[in-house]
C-alpha cells in the first residue's frame, strides 16, 4: 500500500490515478467504508485537496497544449 500512497499524494499532472479508476476517489472511499478504515478516507481527501489544487494552478498557468495532455490524466472527480 506504500507505493499507492505516494502515488496518490504525487503530482496530478504526473500519475495517472484515472488508469486505476476513472472514479478512483469514489471507489477508494468504497472500500474504505467496507474494510472500516479511517486512515483510507483521510488520505483520500487530503490527496484530492492537494491534487486539486495544483489542477486549478496548472489550468491557470499552463499554455493549451500541455494542459489538454495534463487533462487527460485527471480521474472523474478531479475532471469534474
């Protein structure tokens, strides 16, 4: 589970959650909520607040070329 949570908390524009899941956070809180795990919601809505928050600052700050590739990386949630 190590490597997921770095994944998680990595950069949105470098790990592509939507390839484990287009409903990645959805479906992680799912699971959270059936194995009784706390720590498994936690650190997905700190993820989703950090990731989305550099979406935001990329979509702002990047040309159109590289914020339609970026775009394509974002789960559901994060596209939405």
């Amino acid at each position: 589970m190590s490597r997921t949570r770095l994944e998680i908390q990595a950069d949105a524009a470098c790990v592509d959650l939507k390839s484990r899941s287009p409903y990645f956070y959805e479906f992680g809180c799912k699971i959270a909520s059936l194995v009784g795990d706390k720590a498994i919601e936690i650190l997905l809505l700190s993820a989703f607040k950090i990731r989305y928050k550099e979406i935001l600052i990329k979509a702002y700050s990047a040309a159109y070329t590289m914020a339609s590739k970026f775009l394509t990386l974002l789960t559901k949630e994060e596209s939405n």
